[in-house]
C-alpha cells in the first residue's frame, strides 16, 4: 500500500513536472489554448512566491504585479498576457475569458519597456466560485507590431471580460507560444478590495 502511494506520488510528481502535462491536467489545455507551450515561464510574486503548476495562491498574495523573467532572443519583441478563463466560475465560465494583464512590444525581456494594453490586475474571484486558473502566456512577436484602440488600466474592466487571448494572438498574428505557467485562487477577504479598485475609468 505505502509503496503504491509512493509510485503514485512520483508519477503525479513527474507529470507535473512539465508544462504540457499541468496545462493539461488542469484543463488550461483545451479551456485557453489548443497546444501548451513546452517552457516554464518564470512568475513570481511579493515573498518569492512562485506562480506555477496550478500551485494555489490567495488574491491576498497575488495582489501587485509580479516579476516575469524570460530568457529572450537579441532583437525580438514580446508579448505577455494574463487571463483567468474560469469567470465567473469554472462550472459556469459564462464570461470566459478575464484579461487581467496585457502588455505587448515587450523589447527582449525589458517587461517595463512594453505597451501595457491592459494594466495589472490581481486575483478576484467571487465568494464561493471555487478555484479560477490564472494563466499567464508569452508569444513571440513577428516584430514590433501596431496595437489599436484604447488602454485601460487597472482601475477598469473595460473590454476585460470575455477575452479570448487564443484569438487575440491570432487577429495579431502572434503565433509563437514560447512560454506559460498558472496558479489558482479562491476568495478571501482581499477580493472587495479588487472589485472596488475596478470601478473607476
Ligand atoms: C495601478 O497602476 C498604478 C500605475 O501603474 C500603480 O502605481 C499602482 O500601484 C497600481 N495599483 C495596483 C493595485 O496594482
């Protein structure tokens, strides 16, 4: 008995080990995107806290804008998005997806050098909706591209629900999924603080 525990604990382990096989344990694959990418990215909030393989934060912890590193190609542009399609609830993702964080023309790995379509928005996923996925994704650009339309920063939730980063990569052509990881949340008493920031413009 003790040793099948083991076996199975190893085997979950080693699964989990790979982005391809958490996206798809979790459903990120098919729920976001057709195909994961095959590398890590690296997501880290306040305390070293690091968002990955479905790992389960608090919007308490997921509150400011994390640090995202990449190892990036001399001369490429980037782009970084972040989207929770399980809003508002994973049994009924009736607005799927959130777009909490978009920032595009990333030069190399210089995140604060980029085109913030969307500012940085924390976990909040209402009271009693269970656990949302928080995925995050990065493309490769064709180049250095053109973005139309307004911005909106993280006091809105214009244009935020009812994304679909899939055909958002796709209307711009950005087909190169380099990299990609999640963490989950569930409510706690952080969450009215989230909403209440998205009322303003
Ligand atoms: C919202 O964005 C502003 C400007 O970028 C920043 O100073 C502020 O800390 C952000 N607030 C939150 C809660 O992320």
């Amino acid at each position: 008995m003790l040793w099948l525990s083991i076996l199975f604990a190893s085997i979950l382990a080693v699964n989990c080990n790979s982005v391809e096989e958490s996206f798809k344990f979790h459903g990120v694959v098919p729920d976001v995107i057709p195909e994961a990418p095959n590398q890590l990215l690296k997501v880290t909030y306040n305390n070293g806290l690091v968002a990955k393989d479905g790992v389960e934060l608090t919007p308490t912890q997921v509150k400011d804008q994390p640090v995202v590193e990449w190892t990036a190609q001399p001369g490429e542009y980037y782009a970084l998005i972040m989207t929770d399609p399980d809003a508002p609830s994973r049994a009924e993702p009736k607005f799927r997806e959130f777009k909490h964080w978009v920032v595009v023309n990333i030069p190399g790995n210089d995140l604060s050098k980029g085109d913030v379509l969307a500012g940085y928005v924390g976990s909040g996923p209402p009271k009693d909706t269970g656990l949302h996925r928080y995925v995050f994704l990065l493309y490769k650009q064709p180049g250095k591209l053109q973005f139309d339309g307004q911005r909106v920063s993280n006091r809105s939730r214009q244009g935020r629900p009812k994304f679909h980063v899939a055909k958002f990569a796709e209307h711009h052509q950005i087909n190169e999924l380099v990299a990609g990881t999640f963490y989950q949340a569930q409510y706690d008493d952080y969450v009215p603080t989230v909403h209440a920031q998205l009322s303003g413009n």
